[in-house]
C-alpha cells in the first residue's frame, strides 16, 4: 500500500470531522487558485503553515513535498519571466525578463505552495478510505468515489506488474537504449500493463458481486460533528473571507 505518514497522529487537525476538513480545502483551493494579487495567495500560504503547525506535521517529510513540488515551478520561472510581454527589468543575452513574467511567475510559486501546504494539513492527515468515505458524504457522485478508492488500490499493484515485466525483459537481454526497438520494446509492456490490469479488474469485480456487492460500500465508521469542528469552520470561513477581501481590494502587483 502506499505510505501515508501524515494520517498517523493525534492533533487537532487529526481530531476533526474528515467531511469538514475535505470540504474546507477544497474551497481553500479554489479562493486561493483564483487569486489574481499576491497578497492574498500570501495570506493563503500563512494560514497553511499555521494548518500545519497545527497538525503537527513531519518537518523533513513536510520538506521533501515541497522540493517536489518547488522542482517543477523552478523551471517556470526559467520560462514565464522571458516569455510574458512587459517591462523589461533583466537582459541575459537575447534573453530579456519583464516584471509582468517575473510576477506572474512569483504568485504561482506562492499559490502552489499555499494550497500544497493545505492539503498536507487538511487531506493527507487522513487515510484514503476516509477521505473516500468524506467524499461520499459530502455528495460526490458514487463512481468518482469509487473510482478514487480502487485507484489507491491497486495502483502499487499495476506498478508491481510493470516492474516485473521490465525485469523479464532484461533478463531475455533488453537494455534500453533510443532507438525504434527499444521504443516498441516499451510500447509493449505498458501494453502488457493494461492487458493485465484490465483481465484484474474484471476478477475483482466478479469476485465482489459474488460476495454481494450492490455498488455500495458499508463501513462501521460513522462521522458526526463536535462543537470543535464548528469553531474550525468558523475560522476558516473568516479566513477565506479575509482572502476574498484581499483579492478584490488589493492593487495589482
């Protein structure tokens, strides 16, 4: 199964009704998402570092997250500052940086990682069945949900069988190399991969239905709300409401 390190602990954040927390970062992520200023993406990363000092969260584990993440912008900002239109504030060469590209490129790096920031606080404190059962609480459509659940599953198993295909290849002589071969060579074991998680799929699913399922899941677990989850979604209504106002009275940057 895949590894889940922040779900284990016992925090406020751990300690809050799942649909409350699912709720209250997508709608985080959608204000913060649509921001067109930078000072309310800012406050947006603030109160995600706080959500996760909060949830008392792994800094190292923390960190390796946000290097990936930050991996990917890097080269955005290789790209965004040179090719937006605007005043030119840098020349390298023929290359020539504007603030519009340079700021455009800053408050997608603050965005990013404010909603990153969330999402590890509120979602990833959580198991994947939970945050599963939350969705269908909350009115996710049945398939979405199921969908997201039997993805968890089985896709360690799908990445099992590929790795298995790729070491019978070598050991039948394949090494990788860029040519047409080694192209075709790929092309058929992730062809292979499909196959066979297509043909186990289909046992699974015969084997569910011969044990009664009626495309539905039933579980013992039952969600109900404390009065500490109405004081969390009090402040962040107050939250998002102090971003809106920031983004509708904040200058441009």
């Amino acid at each position: 199964m895949l590894d889940e390190p922040f779900a284990r602990g016992d925090s406020s954040i751990h300690r809050l009704d799942p649909r409350y927390r699912v709720a209250m970062v997508f709608f985080f992520t959608v204000a913060v998402a649509l921001c067109r200023h930078l000072a309310a993406p800012l406050a947006g990363l603030g109160v995600g570092v706080i959500l996760m000092a909060l949830a008392r969260l792994d800094p190292l584990a923390v960190g390796r997250r946000l290097v990936a993440v930050n991996f990917f912008i890097f080269f955005l900002w290789l790209v965004l500052p040179f090719s937006l239109p605007g005043t030119p504030v840098l020349t390298l060469g023929p290359l020539t940086a504007t603030r519009e590209g340079l700021a455009l490129a800053l408050l997608v790096t603050v965005k990013s990682n404010a909603v990153v920031c969330a999402f590890l606080a509120l979602a990833a404190t959580m198991d994947a069945p939970v945050f599963g059962q939350a969705l269908g609480r909350l009115g996710v459509p049945p398939k979405l949900t199921f969908l997201f659940l039997f993805t968890y599953r089985y896709v360690h198993v799908l990445a099992d069988e590929y790795s298995r295909l790729r070491v019978a290849a070598k050991l039948r002589g394949f090494r990788p190399k860029t040519g047409l071969h080694t192209y075709r060579t790929v092309a058929n074991l992730l062809g292979m991969v499909l196959v066979r998680g297509y043909d186990r799929s289909r046992r699974v699913y015969e084997a569910m239905v011969l044990r009664g399922f009626n495309g539905a899941f039933y579980t013992l677990r039952r969600f109900s709300a404390a009065p500490r989850d109405r004081a969390f979604l009090a402040a962040m209504v107050v939250c998002l409401g102090a971003i809106v106002a920031l983004e509708a009275f904040s200058p441009h940057f």
